[in-house]
C-alpha cells in the first residue's frame, strides 16, 4: 500500500515510538500522520481507538518551555497593554475542534506551533459574545455596551482577546460518545425515525483531562474599555456553560484559579535611623525607635552605601555608623527590610 506522505515524512513517522520520542509535535502527529488506512483508504472502528491511543501513548503534549515562553510573552504584552489576566482550570475533561475532518471522525484543534491543545482568540471571543447575548439579563445601556466590546460591521470591538494557552504540557485521554439513532441523524424522515431500536455506535474522542489550567487574557484595544467587567463576565460563561465543544454535556467548564495578588507592602519612615555598618561582613541595618531592619548583604549593601553620596559612604566607612539618617523601611514578616535613604 502506498503512503500518503512524502518519503522521508513517513520515516520520520514510523521512527516515532510511543512514550520515548519527546520531541514531537503532538498537534502535528495528531493531525497529519495516520496510517491506519485499510486498503480502500476506509478506516474501520478499530482504526480510530487505535489511533487515539496511540497519540496518548505519546505523553504529554507540548514542551514546558515553549509553552511557558509563549505564555510570559503574551502575558508581558497584555499587561503592557493595560489588560488583566486569569487562569482557569478545567472541571472535567475539555474539547476544542471536533467538527475539524479527521480519519478518526471526530478533529482537535492544536496550536499551530506549539503542538498543544488550546482555545482560539476568536472562539474566546464567541464564547463570552454567546454568554452575554443569550444568557445575561441586559437593559438598553448594556447591550449598547457589549455591542461595543465585540465591534459591528462597521468598526472593530474595544477589546483584545487572545489565545488561551495552557499552563503546563498537557494530559489527553479517550472518551466514548454512543449516538443510537444515527439514520434518524443522517436523514431524518420518515423511513428513519428516531426510535430506541437502534444499536450504539461507539465513538471515540481525544479529550484533555480533567484539572488542566489554561491562561485567558484580555486587553483594551481602546483607553476606557471596561477589561475588568468583561473578564467576570468570561469567568461566568466558564464556569455556567464551558469553553469547546459538547458543553451541553458538561465537558468544558472552568473554575477561576489565578493566585490572589500579593497584599500591598507596608511601609514605614523612619526619620532619624541610625546606619550601622559590620566592618566584618560589610553587612549594612538600620535601627529606630527599638526597631531594627534585617541585615543588607553584598550588593544590596553596596548599592545602598553607593546612595549614600561620596561623603557620607566615606563617614559610614570610617565610623561604622551614621545618625539621624531619614530612611524608608518595608514590613517583611516579622522584621523590616531597608530600601533606601530620604534624605
């Protein structure tokens, strides 16, 4: 039989042995590489099972380099942009592209480059359009609103949706759908009527496991436009109907799971510091009211001494102290941090 590949793609491809070739693009293996044609070029249900298994045995998807470049890159450039980021993390398994042709039946959409599963920008963007138009509860004033983050005929939307990319290589799994009624499907008329004699069909499906995160972002594409409320009404259409494919079934949702951000450091003025200096370590604290900061070492010591100016680094060396110093000190746990002079 002949291969539908060119001569050295197929032997690249049969060299490919499951759970010990890393570096494989599993989007492109997926996608473009099966060679479980019968003679007539048909695939038979064995064919399908096999092949998904296959392309699971393969391990994970995608490398966590690239993936995690890709990701701080788009990060840097929505935050550059004034937009606000999330990470959503999958409560069963997640489907994206089943509609795309496959020998398998059923397709999946991989990142072009990265080989990974993941979610389009525009298929974000349908998302939280179907949520708001079909599921919110609007008046006069909102839907004008919403109309203008997604944009007409006419102009472009106010926001930027990009690319949800997952966190992490990825787990795929198998999963079977039974359609009963598949005449009924394929024609529906009278002489295939949707009836409960009909045998199943299993199919199966590549799906991404359970507890999978995935990085969404949103940025302004103009000054004004409200990021903020759009990401909540993006972590509503989650969480309530999914992201994907069969989300009438449960598969797609996801629950918020970005890290609180940081509280907001304490600080303190202490006007009239001592500057000590360890002629020893070279180590540099700050001491005030009974308080004392935890010790500047190496290059941290030496810049600030470098901010004292010429003459006063020069007392601090001789002396090994300075006084009445005005410096501004971070609460760090229990102690305090020094982080410069004010004076």
């Amino acid at each position: 039989m002949t291969s539908p590949l060119y001569a050295d793609s197929a032997i690249a491809a049969k060299a490919i042995i499951p759970g010990t070739t890393h570096s494989i693009n599993t989007g492109l293996w997926f996608t473009r590489f099966y060679d479980s044609f019968k003679a007539d070029w048909s695939v038979d249900e064995e064919g399908k099972r096999g092949w998904i298994d296959r392309v699971i045995r393969l391990g994970t998807s995608g490398s966590k380099d690239q993936i995690e470049s890709l990701n701080q890159r788009q990060h840097q450039l929505c935050k550059a942009l004034g937009g606000e980021t999330r990470i959503f993390e999958t409560e069963g398994a997640f489907v994206t592209g089943m509609g795309l042709s496959h020998p398998v039946e059923n397709g999946f959409t991989f990142h072009p480059t990265l080989g990974v599963p993941y979610l389009p920008a525009s298929s974000v963007k349908g998302l939280l359009r179907g949520w708001v138009e079909a599921w919110m509860d609007n008046d006069e004033n909102d839907s004008t609103e919403y109309e203008r983050w997604f944009g007409t005929t006419e102009c472009s939307g106010e926001l930027i949706f990009f690319d949800a990319l997952p966190t992490k290589p990825v787990h795929l799994g198998c999963e079977i759908m039974t359609p009963h009624m598949g005449k009924w499907y394929e024609k529906g008329d009278e002489n295939n009527p949707p009836a409960d004699w009909y045998s199943p069909v299993p199919v199966p499906f590549l799906v991404v496991q359970p507890k999978t995160k995935f990085h969404f972002m949103i940025a302004p594409r103009i000054i004004g436009a409200d990021v903020s409320k759009a990401m909540q009404e993006l972590k509503n259409a989650l969480e309530w109907i999914g992201a994907g494919a069969k989300t009438a079934s449960g598969y797609g949702r996801m629950l918020d799971t970005t890290p609180p951000p940081p509280p907001p450091a304490q600080t303190e003025s202490w006007g009239t510091a001592k500057i000590l200096l360890n002629p020893g370590t070279g180590d540099i604290t700050a001491s005030f009211d009974g308080k004392t900061t935890i010790p500047l070492k190496g290059n941290d010591a030496n810049n600030f001494r470098s901010a004292l100016g010429e003459d006063r680094s020069n007392s601090l060396k001789k002396k090994k102290e300075l006084k009445n110093i005005s410096v501004l000190v971070e609460k760090l746990g229990n102690g305090w941090k020094l982080l410069k002079t004010l004076s």
